[in-house]
C-alpha cells in the first residue's frame, strides 16, 4: 500500500522534472519555440521547492490543529 510519506517522496523528483521535459517538449516542436519554453525549467524545481515547504509546514500544522 502506498502510503502518504512514499508519494510525497515520488512526487518531488516528478514535479521538478517536469519543467525541463515540458521545456524539451516545447523547443522540439519548431524553430525559436526555445523562447517559449526557456523560463518553464525553473518552474519545476520552484514547484518541487513548493511542494517540500508545503508537506514540511502545511499539512502537520493541520493534521496537528484537526487532533486537538
């Protein structure tokens, strides 16, 4: 069973991947399409760096307000 932890720890290599595969998706289509697809590489490790904040200080704050 895939627990909560585990997909989290899946998901962050995934999104900060995804920017650069969505860059080499764009910049393949044509001829000065890397323009378009040159400020998506950051966004994935923006996302990934979001998403590490967000399990470290979101969710347990919720989770520990929900319990009391």
């Amino acid at each position: 069973m895939l627990e909560r932890p585990d997909a989290v720890l899946t998901l962050i290599p995934l999104v900060a991947v995804s920017g650069l595969a969505m860059r080499t998706l764009i910049a393949t289509t044509g001829i000065g399409t890397w323009l378009l697809g040159a400020p998506l590489a950051p966004v994935g490790y923006v996302a990934a760096l979001a998403l590490v904040f967000l399990e470290l200080l979101a969710w347990p704050v919720a989770e520990r307000i929900g319990e009391s």
